[in-house]
C-alpha cells in the first residue's frame, strides 16, 4: 500500500490524520513531495517518510509553495508500480498520483486547494514570490487539478462543508470520515483558568487572526496568539498592547495554554476545525465563526458560541456572551469526544473496504 501527501512542513491537523492512517495500515510506504527543514527526526512518521526528486530543489524544503504549480507532475510522475491500493491525503496535488490499471485510489480530502477555487483571490494578493506566480498560474492549475480528480475512485472528505466543495469543484461525489483530536499532552491539570483569551493557528489571511487582535484591542483584554505564518508582521502591527505574540508551540506548551486561558477564538470559515476541538478536549470552550466546519463540530451553548459576522465587533459580542455563559467542562469534553482516533480509524478504514470491494474505475 501506498500513502502519498502533499508535504510534511509543520506538524498539524493532517500530519496527526497521516499518523492514525499508519496505525492502521503500519507497513505502508509513505511518499510527501517535500518534507520540511528540520522535520526529518521530529518524530516516527516524519524519520519513514519518502521524498519526492522536487525536494533536491533550492529551498523546495523551506519555500515549498514557490514550486506549487510543479506539484501535479511531481506526483502524476511518481512511480507506483508494485502497490495494489494508493490513498492520496491532500489538500493539494496529491491525488494527481497515477495508479496501474485495476489498483484503486483513494483520495482522503482535507480541501480542493483553497488558493485554486473558494479564496483564490485572498491568496493572491499575497505580495510575496508564492502570490505572483499562483495567479500566473492558476488558470492552468484548475484544469490539471480537475483532471487528476477524475483520476480517483473514491472520495473521502473531512466534513460536510468539503463534502460539498468537493461537488462544487469536481463534480464528485464524497463519503465523510472526520479527522482525529485529541488531548494534548500536559501536566497542568487541574489549574484554574484565567481570563486570557487564545489564539491559536497558522497565521495565514483565511484564518482571520486579525479579528481575534482588533477585539483584543477594543476590549483591553489580554490574548495570546500562537503560530507562525506569512502574516505575522501585518498582525503585530495590529497588536495592541495587551497582545502576546509567542509563534509556533509544542505540543505540550499548547496544552498548557488550552488548560489555562479562558475562551479560544477561532474566526476563519474553516475546512473543519481541529482546534476548538482540542480546546474543547481540554475543557476550553470556544467562540468561533459560525460559518464552514465549525457548525458540525460546535455545539453552540453547550461547547462553544458562534459569532455571526466576520467583524470585530460581532467577536466582541460573543466574546461577552461567552464571559457571562454558564459553561460546564464536562459537557465540553463530551463534545470533543465524538471525533477520537478510534473512530477515525474505524471509519476510514470502513472507507478503504468499501472500496476494495467495488474495485477501481474502469480504466
């Protein structure tokens, strides 16, 4: 069998997804058209992982975007032969992997790339070398990304809403297996909570972390914001004085802050939402956005609230209701509950059967 993924250049939500896919298929070989500098002895997946010839690149490793639209011949390219099932786990270019006749593909879905379809326009007022040449590029790159679509026999996304993107864009039907959360490691159990507000995401234009500084800013309320992306330097020009950049943390220093702070915050219309969730894991509750995966992960009053529009004055009302909201730990940790890695690998791994059964396309 063979697993193939786009990159591996932070450890995340689909990195965590690509750990429980080796739990239940542990003598896969697993293919990423680069893995990022530094990640190579981060952890068992990153040190067994595979590497595409586009990582022998200058600064493929580090700037792995400015080579987007060579990612389709990369993996069209790569040489299968030998396998009798490939799942594709992208968000990108991976399911343009090619497979023998009769070996079926499965492609597990994080998003058709948002740079391509929904939030073309945001990514390509990026001023940097990455922006310029996806918008000389992205005519071409949605036809080739709807024709390695076609390639795969079965779809499996990771919410309804990309469910549905999925149609939208391919034209394609798709099956739902939501991606994993858990609790992250931490010995701060049992701490009281402050009133800190928390942020925590790549900070990139779609995740919208400059509405969760300006309601900072308005309320006077201390939040902390933890990742890194292209966007930090617009972002801490926002930053008031009660905002706390602390960049990209571990595993265990997001834990303590999920264990500490008083509500997250989470603005973008997003895919799915592994955060809240594991802010919800730790007893967090959350005020998100109420647009996108959020309203099939959230339930509102009881693990999180929703705020209606993508402005810091709506955040800053529900940031209030949250304050003055009854919230029961318990119940938020029941919340997250309902997305743990077990069922994960039960429900892909149902996925993998059902497509066994039926056998590839006809070729």
């Amino acid at each position: 069998m063979l697993i193939v993924q786009d990159w591996i250049v932070q450890w995340g939500g689909a990195e965590r997804t690509l750990e429980e896919m080796l739990r239940i298929f542990p003598d896969a070989t697993v293919v990423v058209g680069v893995l990022g500098r530094d990640r190579r002895g981060q952890n068992a997946v990153t040190r067994r992982v595979r590497e595409t010839w586009l990582a022998r690149l200058p600064f493929a490793r580090s700037h792995h975007r400015w080579y987007l639209p060579l990612y389709p011949v990369v993996f069209s390219t790569l040489d299968t032969r030998g396998f009798d099932l490939v799942v594709s786990s992208t968000h990108a270019f991976a399911k343009m992997v090619r497979t023998a006749p009769g070996v079926p593909h499965l492609c597990y879905c994080y998003s058709p790339p948002r740079y391509l379809w929904d939030l073309q326009e945001t990514y390509q007022r990026d001023s940097g070398l990455s922006g310029k040449i996806l918008g000389l590029a992205a005519p071409l790159l949605r036809a080739v990304d709807r024709r390695g679509a076609a390639q795969v026999d079965r779809f499996v996304g990771i919410s309804r809403y990309i469910a549905d993107r999925i149609r939208r864009a391919y034209g394609r039907d798709a099956s739902v297996v939501y991606p994993p959360v858990g609790v992250k490691p931490t010995s701060m159990g049992g701490r009281t909570r402050g009133d800190t507000l928390l942020s925590l995401s790549r900070l990139v234009p779609y995740k919208r972390v400059d509405l969760a500084i300006l309601a900072a800013n308005q309320l006077g309320h201390p939040l902390i914001v933890a990742g890194e992306g292209p966007e930090r330097q617009r972002l801490e020009r926002l930053a008031g004085p009660t905002v706390t950049f602390v960049g990209e943390v571990s595993e265990e220093r997001a834990g303590e802050l999920m264990e500490t702070c008083g509500l997250m915050l989470f603005c973008a219309e997003e895919d799915f939402g592994i955060a809240p969730l594991e802010a919800n894991a730790h007893g967090l509750p959350v005020v998100a956005f109420g647009r996108g995966g959020s309203l099939e992960t959230m339930r509102d009053g009881v693990s999180g609230l929703f705020f209606d529009e993508a402005t810091a004055e709506s955040l800053v009302q529900g940031i209030r209701r949250a304050w003055a909201h009854p919230w029961q730990a318990a119940s938020i940790r029941a919340n997250a509950r309902r997305f743990t890695a077990q069922r994960f690998r039960e429900d892909f791994a149902a996925e993998v059967r059902l497509l066994l059964q039926v056998g590839a396309r006809a070729c």
